[in-house]
C-alpha cells in the first residue's frame, strides 16, 4: 500500500493515565466540585455509557490533562473480568469528566486523524493483537508498554480522513438498522415483562370460578402451618382474584441454604457445584464456569443434591443495583449441588413450581425481597432468614397450569423474534469487521 507504514501507538498518541483517589471520598452520586469518571464497566461495544454507573470525584484529583476530549480513546487496562480489558471506545462529544486508574486514555497527536485510529480500535485486527499481548497472562492486567508498542497501520493524513469518512458513512446506514432491531429488543423484553406481571396477578388467562379455591387446597395440604395462609385484608399485600389466596413461603416450600464447598475439593468431573454464576433470569446456565467436585460426604450429598422441580434465587450482588435475586428451575440437570449464596426452595406437590419460578419473579416479590438487602458499599447481601418471612400469591391449581401454558407459549414466540434478531445483529457486526478489514488493508 502506497504511502502507508505500520507505527507504535506510543508514536501517534499520547498514552494517559485514569485518576487515582481515596474510595473514601469517592461518591455514587454528582456533588458540587466533583467530576464524573468513566470505569471498565462504562466502556461497550456501542460505545461509552456516560449517564449512569458513574463514580464522582473531588476535582482536585482530576490533573487538566486526565480531563476528556472529543476523540480520546478510553481503554480497559485492568478488570475483575478479563473480556473488559483492552476493551476500548471513542468519546465524541464533549464531556465533563475523566476516567478512572483501570482505564487508560489514548489522545491523538495533532498530525494523526482521531477518527482513523478510533475506527482502528473498534477492528478485530485490534482485539486479535490485545489477546495475543495478554494469552498466558494469569491476571487481568494490560500493561502500558502493550499499548505503546501496538503497531497501527497508518496512511498519510489526507488518506486517514478520507477512509474514516468512507467507514462513517458505511457504518452510519449498519446503524440505523442496528438501532431499529435493538428497539425491539427493547419492546420485546417490556412485553415479556407485562406478560410475566399478568401472569402472576391473575390477569393473563380466563379465570374459572368453578375451580377449588387455593385456600381449601392450602387447608389440606398444610394441616401443621394454620397461619400459612393470610388475610386478603393484610396491609402488606395487594388483593387477588376471587379464589386466590397469599400464602407465607416457608409454609408451602422447604427453603434451604447452599453450602460452602472448599475450592481445594474441586475436580475435573463429578457432581457440578451450582453457583450464582449460574443462575441467571428464569433459567440456569450450567455453562457458565463449570464447578466439579468428586468426593463428597453422604450427608453433604443428601441434603444439597438438587432435584427435578427445585427452584434456586441468588442471594447476593451488587448493593442498590438488584443485579441479583434471579430465578431459574431445575429441569431434568442431574448430579447438582447446591453452592453457598443460593438458596433452594422445594415446594410441595402438587403446586406447581413453574407458576411459582413466575411468581419470584415478579414486582411485588422482588420489591420485598430487596427491601431487605445489607451489606457494604459494594456487595449487596439478602439472608435466608427474609426470605422465609415472604409471601406468595397461590392460584387454583387448574389457574396454575394454564398461566403456566399460556407463558409459555408467549414466551416461545417472543423468543423466535429475539432469535431471528440475534441472527441479524451478528450479520451486521459480521458486515462491519469487514469494512474495518477492508479499510485497514488499504481497499478502499
């Protein structure tokens, strides 16, 4: 390629490091003298997420030159999760505020389109020789010498402008499609929401007056728990359709705390640790992070084996956030052990625990089940002991089998429409890796 060469970014920006500041006097929110800053977290494929998840801190910390510019590239240099570092993004608007010490700040020299080595940032040409700096390394660390030897391909100036212009353009119409399939997304997940709502308030499906009201299967079911089933009248809970009842949950489940299983036991296969990784919002994902264990105590085993029916909540996450208290049911997973930060809860038959993986998933669960969260800055914690304390509304169980049926099937068709554009958004970002390659090539 005529004219171009291959540079260190050390040569065609100058490299400058996030704000360092005492935790103590750092705050969740804007305060009068304080400045925004960026973290990992803030840094997404789309771009930068610069109206929430911000820390703000004293100014007095924020030298002139950590101050963002329109065209600074913000990079991850350091990460509790390894996939955020090297992760970068372009600010292009002017913005009041600085990032913090785990991220860096490329800011391009004056005879180098900004642009150009954004667009270069965003390549796989780039995330290929980010991971090849870090392969090996055991920590989640990138180091500034990676940064300044990381060779750029580089055109003349005039040239630079010329492809970020042609990229934008490319990109401007990936976009628009892009941003269009995203609001469905959106649509689709507030449907989903409104219809797991209805689900759970007796709103979904017809209502049949003739089945056995829940209150009399209740009586039979839990001769030894007589205050299992509360007043319509208490002042804690919202009325229910005619024949549903609200029920305390230690009454009609077993509940039951994980155990804390030493990471020395841990083993290439056996029996799988069920941890809060693995439970995400109404389903479980034994693919995340597989946990074995091979030896085990019998009475370890027998009380934390999980079984088909089981419905598991974590119990911790992020203080204020609710980035926790998820749902997911066990199916027909066999040879499970059920981790510390999970509880399990088991309810009793014939209630139909599918309705009730609904039911813990709804507003009024979560709203009380995050009204009792401790912990510190960070973490956020809910203890066992709450979660007995809590009701749920119980419907006939013919109520329960058809709300069940009638999710389901709405479900099914919500997730047929997400597939299709899943499909669609990994062709376009498909599409604009090879407009990245094609430019940072010299074919355009």
């Amino acid at each position: 390629m005529t004219g171009w060469v291959e540079l260190p970014l050390g040569e065609l920006a100058q490299l400058i490091r996030g704000v360092s500041y005492p935790k103590i006097e750092a705050s969740s929110t804007p305060r009068t003298g304080y400045l925004p800053i960026l973290r990992a977290t803030n840094i997404r494929d789309e771009g930068l997420i610069l109206e929430n998840d911000l820390i703000y801190v004293p100014q007095k910390y924020v030298k002139a030159e950590q101050r963002l510019q329109p065209g600074d590239i913000i990079i991850g240099m350091s990460s509790g999760s390894k996939e955020l570092v090297g992760k970068a993004a372009q600010l292009v608007l002017s913005w009041p505020g600085a990032c913090g010490a785990f991220c860096a700040v490329a800011r391009c020299k004056p005879e180098v389109e900004p642009k150009f080595v954004g667009y270069f940032f965003r390549s796989n040409r780039y995330r290929q020789l980010i991971q090849a700096k870090s392969s090996g390394i055991n920590i989640n660390n990138l180091r500034y010498t990676d940064l300044e030897q990381l060779p750029l391909p580089v055109p003349p100036l005039a040239e630079q402008q010329r492809i970020a212009t042609a990229i934008e353009h490319r990109f401007a119409r990936l976009d628009a499609g892009t941003a269009t399939l995203r609001q469905i997304q959106a649509k689709l997940s507030r449907y989903k929401a409104a219809v797991l709502q209805a689900a759970v308030t007796g709103r979904l499906v017809p209502l049949n007056p003739a089945d056995e009201p829940a209150a009399d299967l209740l009586r039979h079911l839990l001769v030894k728990h007589e205050q299992a089933i509360l007043p319509e009248s208490h002042p804690d809970l919202p009325p229910l359709p005619e024949g549903w009842c609200w029920a305390s949950l230690v009454a009609i489940a077993d509940v039951l705390a994980g155990y804390a299983f030493k990471s020395a036991a841990y083993s290439a296969s056996g029996f799988q640790i069920v941890r809060i990784g693995n439970v995400e919002r109404g389903k479980l994902n034994l693919a995340e992070k597989p946990t074995f264990v091979a030896e085990i105590e019998d009475r370890i085993k027998e009380k934390y084996l999980l079984k088909s029916g089981d419905i598991l909540i974590t119990l911790t996450g992020s203080r204020r956030k609710r980035d926790y208290g998820f749902v997911a049911m066990v199916e027909d997973e066999a040879g499970l052990l059920l981790n510390q930060r999970l509880a399990r809860l088991r309810f009793q038959p014939p209630l139909n625990p599918r309705f009730f993986l609904l039911a813990l998933q709804g507003d009024h669960f979560q709203d009380r089940f995050f009204q009792y969260e401790t912990g510190n800055v960070g973490q956020g914690n809910v203890r066992i002991a709450a979660l007995l304390r809590e009701a749920v509304p119980v419907p006939p169980l013919a109520d329960q089998v058809r709300i069940v049926a009638e999710v389901d099937r709405r479900f099914a068709a919500a997730g047929q429409l997400e597939a299709v554009i899943q499909t669609t958004l990994a062709r376009a970002e498909q599409l604009r890796q090879a407009i990245l390659a094609r430019a940072f090539a010299g074919q355009f």
